[in-house]
C-alpha cells in the first residue's frame, strides 16, 4: 500500500517517469533497428513459408501485445475501482488505444500473411475471430469511457468493461490448442522450451522488446497529457467559478 | 429472498404496465428471421441449413432491444438512488432486473422459436435442442446485457453504445448455442455443447450481478 499510496501523486509520478524518456526512446529505436535488420536481411528463410516468415517477425510481437495491454488495462483498471488510485484510471485510458492498435497491427500482419500461405485473406478460425473480438472490446472500452460528460465517470465505467472482457483472454490464448484450427500453436512460450532456431528467435525478441519499449514510452506521454488535461479543466472551472463571483459582486455593489 | 421476491414483482408489474413491450420483441425477433429469406434467396435447403444460425442471430438483437430499459427509467427518474439506499444493497437489485428481463423476453423467444424454426425448415429432431439451448443461454444474456445497461446509464447515445459493448460477450453464446443445434440436426451428440452454455450461465449467474451493481454505484455517485 505504502509505494501505491507514494506514487498516486502525478507530480511525483510525472518527476520519475519524465528522465526515463530518453532511455525507452534509444532502447526503443535501438533493439527496433538491429531487430528489423536481423529479421528482414541476416535471418534465414524458413523452409516452408521462404521469405513469407519475415512477416512473422512484425505479426508475433504484436499479436503477444495486443494481449499484454489488454491485461495490463484490466489491471490498472482493477487497482483504480479497488485503490481509488487517480493514476490507475490513467493509465489504463491511455494503454487502450495502443492495445488497440497492436490489434489492429496483429490482425492485418496476419491476413497479409494468410494470402499466399493459406491462400485467404481471413478464415473464421477460433484464433482469428477471438482476436477479432479483442479488437471489439478495445473499440467499446474506448467509445465507453470516451461517452460521458466528465471523464473521471468514463473511465470508472470502462473500467468495470475492461474486467468483464477479461473473460476472453485465456480463451484467445489457449484457442489455438482447445480447438484444432488453421492457426499453428505456439512454437516460443513453452514448458519444453522454444521450438524455433535461434536466428529466429533473435529477431523475433528484440522485436518484441521494441514494441514494448515504445509501448512504455507512449504510455508515459499519454499519461502526461491526460494529466495536463485534468489541470487545464481544473483551471477553467477555477476560472469559471471567480468569473462568477465577480460578476455576483458587481451586481450586488450597483 | 423475501426481497427479491419483492423487486422482481415490482419489475413485472412495471412491465406489465407498459403493456405490448414483450409482444414487440418478438414481432422484431419474427421481423428479423422474415428479412433473411429476402436477403439469401427462398431455397428450402439453404434455409433449412442456416436456420439455427438465423434464429440465433435474431434473438440475440431482440433481447438486445430491450436491454437499454433495464435500468434507464428507474435511472431518470431516482428510484435508481432509493433502490441503492436499500440495506441489501444493489446486488438483489441487479439479480432480480436481469431475472425479469429473461422472463418478459428470453422466455418468450424460447416459446415463440420452434414455429420460426418450422417455417425455415429446421430439422424436426433439432427442434427440442434448439429450445433447451435458448432456454439455457437467453438468461445469460440477460445478466450480461444488464452489466452493459448499468454501464452505459447517463452516457451520451447509450443505445448504440450498449450494442457495441454487449455484442462481442455474446460470441461464446452464440458459438455454442448454434454448435448445440447443429449437433442435434447432424445427429452428434448435444451434450457437451449444453453443458458449456449451462457453465456459461452459472458463471454470469454469479459474476453479472456483482459487475452490475458495481456500473450501478458508479452511475449513482
């Protein structure tokens, strides 16, 4: 309680986050150049999919973070209805649209993958149409806490969304191993460890590391500007209420 | 329970007092299931083939159109505030709305389908699963759909939203209340697949309500 209680504060918060930025931002551009080199020149072709399995490397990252801010939403999400903690809420209004977008990222990576390896754009395979789902829970989240006149009401309500969608997380990740469809199982995270070369995996991780690095970084930001946001609206209800009053009193005076 | 029991005759008897609302979910529901013959041409076998689905879709949109009232009038005009002052608090509130709701649209869908199912062309062996399915799974969509009304009290064009909100919980229902039919009308076994939609409901039987309350404390502060 006592660091959760410390950094609800956003100025302390923001005197933090702040110096981190540069450091995600090199990480970030670092592991995503090397990464985008490895896997678009000195990786292998794969033996069945040729050079189709670069695609791979933009799609698989993508795909684990659309479910990683999904649950890092649903967390903050949880941590704001039960703490009460103002950071919470802005935190998970600010990852939506990146899980969002990683959804989006996932899906059309993988449909442009789909042409010439099954030879379809989109099947309404479990994976696919789970994910596409995914993709309909950010929408409402977003349209949500985006609907109400005062913001604090938005987020609380998409909040308790964001739990109920819950639900479907384990059923897109485990999808592929509960129904026997067109989309391969996993071949990374496994007991028996991973069952790709190494000279895939490298890539594929340092991928994986900028994507989250930039998801970081934009989720600094956005909690900057949210918080800039709420000073602004405090102000011009500050202002409001003086114009008021001054008013009020000239009245009285004449 | 003698609570309960309390809200839910005040729920019926609200509804009873509007008269033709449940009559008009299934008119929609009978509405709905007329349109798809016009949009996929009147071949009896292609009917006959996506008839569960057809029947499936359209219940989920009628019991969605009924979704929104749940909590709306009591919301404008502070019953709303009186209900979450109660000692028992919202939980019952929220158990006995989505209880009601099944029973002014979920129940009568159940009973009204097998005659739309007829005029499809739905295999006649299907026709008992296909009502044991929706009388399993409709009650689902009531306390889900009572979470989504919650949530979207006060919010500006809630109609809408509350559609897009609810639609993709229903999937699961919906894979599994159509996986029961085509099993039935196949000749495979039903079980598994009713099974899954009785878990479905226990699960939302338990969880809805809580969620509900907590979009209803929410919309009350």
């Amino acid at each position: 309680m006592g660091a959760i209680e410390r950094f609800a504060n956003p100025n302390r918060f923001l005197g933090l986050a702040r110096p981190c930025l540069p450091w995600l931002a090199a990480g970030g551009l670092l592991s995503l150049a090397s990464g985008l080199y490895l896997a678009l020149f000195s990786s292998p072709p794969d033996y069945q999919q040729g050079e189709s399995v670069r695609i791979m490397y933009v799609h698989v990252p993508a795909a684990w973070m659309a479910l990683f801010c999904y649950v890092a939403m649903a967390a903050a999400a949880g941590v704001a209805l039960v703490f009460k903690h103002p950071l919470a809420d802005l935190a998970a209004r600010a990852t939506a649209p990146v899980g969002a977008a990683f959804t989006l990222l996932a899906l059309a990576t993988g449909s442009l993958w789909g042409q010439p390896m099954w030879g379809t754009w989109w099947v309404w395979d479990a994976r696919l149409t789970s994910v596409l789902v995914l993709f309909f829970l950010y929408l409402g989240y977003l349209a949500l806490a985006n609907a109400f006149d005062d913001p604090a009401r938005g987020n609380r309500a998409a909040g308790i969304l964001a739990l109920i969608g819950v639900v479907n997380v384990p059923i897109i990740k485990f999808s592929v191993e509960w129904w026997n469809t067109l989309h391969q199982p996993a071949s990374v995270a496994r007991l028996d460890g991973p069952t790709i070369h190494p000279d895939m995996l490298w890539p594929l991780l340092l991928m994986a590391l900028a994507y989250k690095l930039y998801y970081l970084y934009v989720l600094i930001v956005r909690i900057e500007g949210e918080i800039a946001a709420g000073k602004l609206r405090a102000l011009q209800r500050r202002r409001a209420r003086t114009a008021d009053r001054t008013q009020v009193n000239a009245e009285a005076r004449a | 329970m003698s609570r309960f029991r309390i809200l839910l005759r005040r729920e019926l008897a609200l509804v009873m007092r509007h008269g033709f609302d449940s009559l008009m979910v299934i008119a929609f529901f009978a509405v709905a299931i007329v349109l798809f013959p016009f949009g996929v041409g009147p071949d009896p076998n292609m009917l006959a083939r996506i008839a569960s689905g057809i029947i499936w879709v359209a219940a989920l949109l009628a019991a969605m159109l009924s979704l929104e009232r749940q909590f709306l009038g009591d919301f404008e005009d502070g019953s709303l505030e009186l209900l979450a002052a109660s000692p028992a608090g919202l939980f019952p509130v929220a158990a006995a709305k989505a209880l009601a709701h099944w029973l002014t649209t979920g129940l009568p869908l159940t009973v009204a389908a097998p005659l739309f199912a007829l005029i499809l062309g739905l295999d006649g062996d299907a026709m008992g699963t296909l009502m044991l399915a929706l009388a399993l799974s409709t009650p689902t969509l009531s306390l889900l759909g009572g979470a989504g009304a919650a949530l979207v009290l006060g919010a500006r064009r809630g109609g809408v939203l509350l559609a897009l909100l609810v639609m993709p919980l229903f999937i699961p229902v919906l894979i599994f209340g159509v996986g029961a039919v085509e099993a039935a009308a196949g000749g495979y076994a039903v079980r598994p697949h009713l099974t899954i939609l009785g878990g479905l409901l226990l699960m939302a039987a338990v969880l809805c309500p809580w969620a509900t309350a907590a979009a209803l404390r929410v919309a009350n502060e």
